[in-house]
C-alpha cells in the first residue's frame, strides 16, 4: 500500500525514466542490446543502457521501480520470490548472509524512512498476481542460464528504494568482504590486466633505441606510477574500480614525436634524449586536462560526447596499430601464430569451464597464453632448433660474411629467448624516482600534439565511467564528479610525465571488460592490488623479468589486446540505437576515414623505394618530415602533419561533427544520462559511491563543478 500522510515527501521519481508508452515484453535480442525500437513492441532499455520494467497499470497509486526483484533479466523471465522462513515474505537482495554492505541506512536491512519520507515495501496492487505468474514460468529458466557477462548489467532495487543491485557481481563498489578475498580478487583483477600495464613501454623502450636495461625500468617505473595513481584515483578521482596505466591512446602520439625528424640523426644515449622530450609533452597535456576537468568545461564538453562519438574514436585507437601487429608476429611465425591461438582458444572456445568457481581460462587468457608460449619457446631454444653453427646471433646484420647466417640471422634474434639479460642485469632493488632521466625539455608544437590527445584520453575516460557504474555503482556519477575524475587523470598524467613513463597516464578501458569477466567491483581490492603494484615495482627482478619477454610474444599479446580495445569501443554502441541508419552512417565513416585520411597523410612524398632510417612497422609515425601540409611555419606544419595522421584524432573529429550536427533523438543517439547532483545529494547510497573521504569534500564544497 502506497502512504498516505500528507506529511511525508514523495519519493524521487524513477531513475532513468520509464518510456512513456506501455513496454511490451521484451526479447532476448533486446535484454542483451538494450534497444527499444520506436515502431515496434521490443522495449525494454532505457537512454543510459539499464535495463527498466514497466509496472502494469492500477487504479491506486503506485511507483514505478527501476527494476523488478522478480525478474530474471539473464534468462528473460520471471524469478520467484525467495520467502521469508519467519514470515513468509519475500526477502531482498541484500538479507544474503554471504556479504555485507555498508548502505544508506548504516546496515541490516532498516528502511530509512527519513530521507525518502516514504515506507519501502511500497507495492502496487498488480504485483501478487505477477508475482503469482512467475511460479509458473521457473521450470524453464535452467537452459535459458547464459553467461552474465554477456547481457546488460542486472539491477534489483532494494528495500530503502536508493540502492541499485547488481545480482550478477560478487562484489561491488563498497563492498568489504575481508581481507582474503579482496586480496585474491585484487590480484586476478590486476593479473587479468597484465597486458595493458607492461605492454606500452616494451614497444616504445626499443624506439627510442632504449637497451634492455632501460626497459626494464621503464616497466618498474610504470608499475610504480600504475599504483599510485590508482590509489589517487580511487579515493579522490570518480571513485569507481578503474586501474590507472599508461593508455593505448598515448601511444601513436608518443611514436610520432619518438621519430620526429630531428631524432633521426642523434648519435649516442638517444633513449634519455627523447624521453625528456616525451616528459615535458606529457607534463603539458596533463596540466591542460587537469584545468578541463577541475574548471568545470568538461561538464560543458559532456554534452557533445555521447555513445556514437565515443565508439568510433575508442575502436580507431585498437584499430590503428595493425601495422605493428602481425607483421612483427610473422618474425617467428612458429611462436606468435600460436600463442594468438591459445589466446583465442582460452577467451573464447574455453571460457565457460569453471575451476574452482573461476573461469580461469577467460579471465587468465592472456597470462596463460604467455607463460605456455614462452616455455615452448624456451624449450625449442634449449634443445638447439634455432642454433646454428657458426652463427652468433650478437654480431650485426652488416659484418655476417656468410650467406648461411645472413639466411637464418632473423629467425635467432627474435625466436629464441636467451637473447635478452634484462633479468641477469637488472637490480634486486630499485627506487624509481621523478626526473630520473634528467630535467624534461619543452617544445610547443609536441606540447600541442599531446594536448590533443588528452582530449581523446577524456573521451575514452567517459565511457569507461557510465559503462563501469553501471556494473558496481547505485548509479552513475553526476557531471561534477565526471569533471573531477577527469582533472585527476591530469594529475596523475603530471605525475606519469615527472616519473618518465613515456606516455600519459589514463583509465584503461579494458578495466570495463576485466570487472565484467572477473565480477569484482570491490574498490578495497582495486586499492590493495594498487598496493601490491608499488611493493613490486620496487624489486627490479620484476621489471627485468617483464623486459625479456622476447618482441615475437610482445606483438602478438598485442594483437589481441588491440582487437579488444577496438571491440570495448565498439560495445558503446549498445546505448544507442545500433541498428538506426544514421548512427551507422556515422560510425562507419568515422572509422573509414580514421583508416584512410591518416594514410594519405602517412604515404605523401614517400617513393617506393624510398628507405627510411625506422623500420616498417613504425614508417606511418614518420609523417611529420613529409606531409602535405608545408606551409612556411615549420612548428605548424609539425602539429597539423602529426595529428592529421593519427587514426583516433580523425575518428573523434569527424563522429562529433556527425552527431551532434545531423538530428536525432535521444535515444536514437544514446545520450549518456547522468545523476543529477540534486538528486544524488538527497540519496545516502550515490552520496557514499562517489563522495570524497576524510571530508574533503565538505572542504571544496564551493566547487560546485566538481562535486556531488
């Protein structure tokens, strides 16, 4: 029965707000989509990608709830309620003994009358009969049992009417399970991110012509600067499970001015000499991020980044590097091509076999496939395939006299595993330090260049934010508490930048699919796992161990952590309307053209037999000395050269344009909704999800842009 005192404030009206028209049921197509056609009875998704239940209409007056407790949204049915033993009725999510949360109303299962000024067991007079026709309907919910991370996050409001549940997460964001738990799951979490954390600077160490040693710190110091950053992020960013790291989005930029044409011809340290120049780019950007977010403008950009702008200009990120992938991997076919199979055969073909309650073989593909394809390779080394006589695989290309060694020289350098010492060489213990690489160097036109990729870092951050809310959080963030995710990422960029990461330092977008995969939304575990970074990028075994991963296996760990990138970018698309012909005019454009304009740009002047001092793979990031644009202003024709020839710049450019200049719905577009601060200030459970600690938040109160 709905309450009936005048005195009592009405309850906030039902977030994200129903469709006006009646919902028929949907189908699994639909759950799993979150599309709600406009012509025909297939609704069931709202704007911002959750999933709402229309409540049959009564003659009393009734609230509608953001999700029903008695359905079942994996397999598309009704659940029966779960009695009470006591009283026979039915019981919430929450009443399970197997975790606890810290709610709203201080814990136990209190409704919090004051704040809501409503009872929380109000019910419509529809609901026993619905409740009535879902025991008939239990019998064939076991083979409708499809993996939940495969569907839209699950939400089953609980009794105090603020909290959103997530039926199909161990753990969420306040979770505090105990110290064992979070302490596994912290370390699955960062070890099924493995890839992301030490792949960029095992691709960028070698060219800057970096040795072996300096990968190997390089890889301690990123670590090190992953861990504080998360913890940065976690307790004064947006608060939600997101690892901080060096980002993909970084990388092409970071190549382009590693092979700018004034380094072309240095002699001598060439590592240190580029990576200051890196240090005061990055340093740059990063305070112009900070300034977008903590001034309040990124509350103002929110309004042109919508999920059609952000699909396209992640998936160009992924999709830019096939250049550097397979080509690389076809160095040693026999290595690279399997261990991409054994990562496709664990993510894919084994990813339902459960040991122990883990699907270890989905959530450790990466790792595993890895560590299998790297004791082959060392056993193939150690019985002598790829010894041959007379051969030493440390003497240049251009002193080998004979022709048998000039045949095979290839295959010994990049199949067998015993040519690095990055291990032997590298300390028991090493501080990383700021400025360890010496003082940065300034130059404007790179400066410039990264400032423009912090805006596509902000942009990739936004849809990591509301993707990942929707799985751990109550809600997702306000603006203000988006704006001061953002201004943290600068920071921590700042703090990247000091260190000498070589890039900046941004959310990793496959954070998303890890939380998804592993269930563990917990940000306690993210801050101790962050913990256990730091103790380990203090023991310099770890990095040198990192760095002798041979390149073979590098590019082929790539190979697949860029295809789920350019996929993750892709899966914003389920916000929006995927199957409208104006969003896929507009994403298919924005990544033809992402592909094509940068390769007009990267090609310009280039004869054929042209030989350039880089490598193949890297030629396209060479664009600066021969691009189109050569006006009679040097420092401009760098920055227009550079950026132009970036995939991501053009995909982001050109699906901005598109969306917000060609009309469209709401929900044509998938406009990202976020809570309003209003709203969440008066709901203890959003207030606790994103609220600053040790009141600081009280302290910056009159920064209205950045908070609650």
């Amino acid at each position: 029965m709905a309450s009936s005192d005048p005195n009592k404030k009405p309850r906030p009206g039902p977030w994200p707000p129903a469709p006006e028209s009646a919902a028929m049921p949907p189908s699994s197509w639909a759950k799993k989509t979150g599309f709600r056609p406009k012509f025909s009875g297939e609704t069931n998704a709202s704007d911002s990608g959750q999933i709402g239940l229309q409540q049959p209409q009564s003659s009393q007056p009734t609230r509608r709830r953001e999700s029903d407790p008695n359905l079942d949204l994996e397999a598309g049915r009704a659940r029966p309620p779960r009695q009470d033993k006591a009283n026979g009725e039915p019981t919430s999510e929450k009443d399970k003994p197997v975790r606890k949360r810290r709610d709203s109303d201080g814990g136990g299962g209190a409704v919090n009358k004051s704040t809501n000024g409503q009872a929380a067991g109000t019910t419509t007079a529809a609901e026993p009969a619905a409740a009535a026709a879902t025991v008939q309907q239990t019998a064939r919910r076991a083979s409708r049992n499809e993996e939940a991370v495969d569907t839209l996050p699950q939400t089953v409001d609980d009794d105090d009417g603020f909290v959103s549940r997530h039926s199909h997460m161990k753990y969420e964001l306040r979770d505090t399970p105990g110290l064992v738990p979070i302490g596994l799951y912290g370390f699955q979490h960062y070890l099924s991110m493995l890839g992301s954390l030490i792949l960029i600077p095992l691709v960028i160490v070698p060219a800057m012509g970096g040795d072996h040693e300096d990968t190997s710190n390089v890889v301690s110091t990123v670590l090190f600067v992953s861990g504080v950053t998360t913890l940065l992020h976690t307790s004064f960013g947006s608060r939600l499970p997101l690892i901080q790291g060096p980002s993909f989005v970084y990388l092409a930029s970071a190549l382009a001015i590693i092979h700018s044409p004034e380094f072309l011809g240095l002699n001598g340290n060439n590592f240190k000499h580029i990576m200051k120049e890196l240090q005061g780019a990055i340093i740059i950007s990063s305070a112009f991020q900070a300034m977008l977010g903590y001034s309040g403008l990124m509350s103002v950009f929110l309004r042109l980044i919508n999920p059609v702008v952000v699909a396209p200009t992640v998936a160009a990120v992924g999709l830019s590097f096939y250049s550097y992938g397979f080509p690389q991997v076809g160095t040693c076919l026999e290595i690279g091509a399997v261990q991409i199979l054994l990562v496709v055969i664990f993510s894919l073909y084994l990813r339902k076999i459960s040991v122990l309650g883990h699907r270890v073989f989905l959530i450790y593909a990466v790792p595993l496939g890895l560590a299998i394809t790297w004791l082959v390779a060392f056993l193939l080394t150690s019985v002598g395939a790829y010894s041959y006589k007379g051969c030493d695989v440390n003497i240049p290309v251009s002193n080998i006299i004979s022709d048998h060694c000039r045949k095979n020289i290839s295959r010994m350098k990049h199949c067998r595993v015993d040519t690095s010492h990055a291990l032997r060489s590298a300390p028991w213990f090493r501080f990383p330090y700021p400025l360890q690489w010496g003082t940065p160097v300034f130059h404007w036109k790179m400066a410039l260049v990264m400032c423009v990729v912090s805006i596509i870092s902000s942009v990739d951050s936004v849809g990591s934010y509301h993707a990942s809310s929707l799985l751990v959080a109550s809600r997702p963030p306000t603006p203000g508490v988006l704006s001061r995710g953002i201004g943290l990422e600068g920071l921590c960029s700042l703090l990247a930048g000091l260190w000498g990461t070589g890039t900046g330092s941004a959310t990793l977008t496959e954070n998303v699919h890890t939380i998804a995969v592993t269930k563990m939304g917990s940000r306690r575990a993210i801050e101790l796992g962050a913990c256990v970074l730091i103790v380990l990028s203090l023991i310099g075994k770890v990095g040198g161990f990192i760095a002798s991963i041979p390149d073979v296996m590098v590019a082929a760990l790539l190979c697949f952590m860029w295809a789920m990138l350019t996929a993750l970018g892709l899966s914003n698309l389920r916000y929006s309307e995927a199957g409208s012909s104006r969003n896929i005019i507009i994403v298919g454009l924005s990544l033809f053209l992402s592909l094509s304009i940068p390769a007009y740009f990267q090609q310009y002047g280039i004869s054929p037999n042209s030989n350039l001092p880089v490598p193949s793979y890297f030629q396209p990031y060479v664009v600066a000395s021969h691009g189109p644009i050569r006006t009679k202003f040097g420092g401009l024709n760098y920055v227009l050269n550079t950026l132009l020839s970036l995939h991501m710049v053009i995909a982001f450019l050109v699906a901005v344009i598109l969306d917000n200049t060609v009309p469209g719905s709401r929900q044509e577009r998938g406009v990202y909704v976020w809570s309003e601060p209003e709203t969440a200030k008066r709901e203890p459970a959003v207030a606790k999800d994103y609220e600053l600690p040790f009141r600081v938040g009280k302290i910056f109160s009159w920064v209205k842009w950045v908070g609650l």
